[in-house]
C-alpha cells in the first residue's frame, strides 16, 4: 500500500483558516497552515485524530510539494526530538496543523486582527 502523503486538517476549521489566509497570507491557504503547523509545533499543541469532527477532512497540501520547497519535517521532528512512538511525520503534521488552528481559533487571531496574542501566551 502506497505511503499517504495529503496532509489534512480538521475541517471544521475551514473558514477560519481561509479567513486567516485573507488576512495575514494574502489568500494564500497553504502558508497559513505552515503558520498552524508551526504555531501547532511552538505549543506543543497537538489535536489527535480521534478527537477530531466526523467531517471529511480536508487537505491542504502534500508532504512531496513541501519537500520540493526545500520543507522536509521528518528531519525537523528529528532534530527535535520529537517522537510519537511510531506515528509518521504526516500523522504529526496532521495533528499540529490542527492543534495551531485550534490556537488562533481559541485566541481569537482572525478577529481581533492581532497577532500580537501570541506572545502573551
């Protein structure tokens, strides 16, 4: 069985990142889940998928583009010592991705048009 490489979201976080895409990416969709990603991976803030939405979820890039951009988060994940006990690389990704959204969500970083949150917490 070939090796999974869409890297997904919970999907109920659809509109708020495409609205925090139009505010701080300039639409950009993908960047603004890399911001998630690495706000996901700063606070250690993961969602596992278990305790995801029952809806589909919903992909936001490939592991093979982002290693094309020169963005290879085994080697990260190495590095930094993080190790799920055999999860992947992309089950991580998943689950900090959706961990940041769920940050900007809780903080509130699409409406109150301040990144600025951050750094209180």
């Amino acid at each position: 069985m070939a090796e999974e490489i869409d890297l997904v979201f919970d999907s109920k976080y659809r509109e708020l990142r495409d609205d925090f895409a139009e505010k701080y990416f300039n639409g950009a969709k993908e960047e603004s889940c890399l911001f998630a990603l690495a706000l996901g991976i700063s606070r250690n803030a993961r969602v596992p998928k278990k305790d995801w939405s029952k809806e589909k979820q919903l992909s936001w890039t490939d592991i093979n583009r982002l290693k094309g951009r020169g963005l290879d988060f085994e080697v990260l994940f190495e590095y930094m010592e993080i190790d799920d006990g055999g999860m992947s690389a992309k089950q991580r990704m998943d689950e900090f991705v959706t961990g940041g959204l769920k940050i900007i969500d809780q903080d509130a970083l699409v409406d109150d048009g301040s990144l600025i949150e951050l750094k209180k917490n």
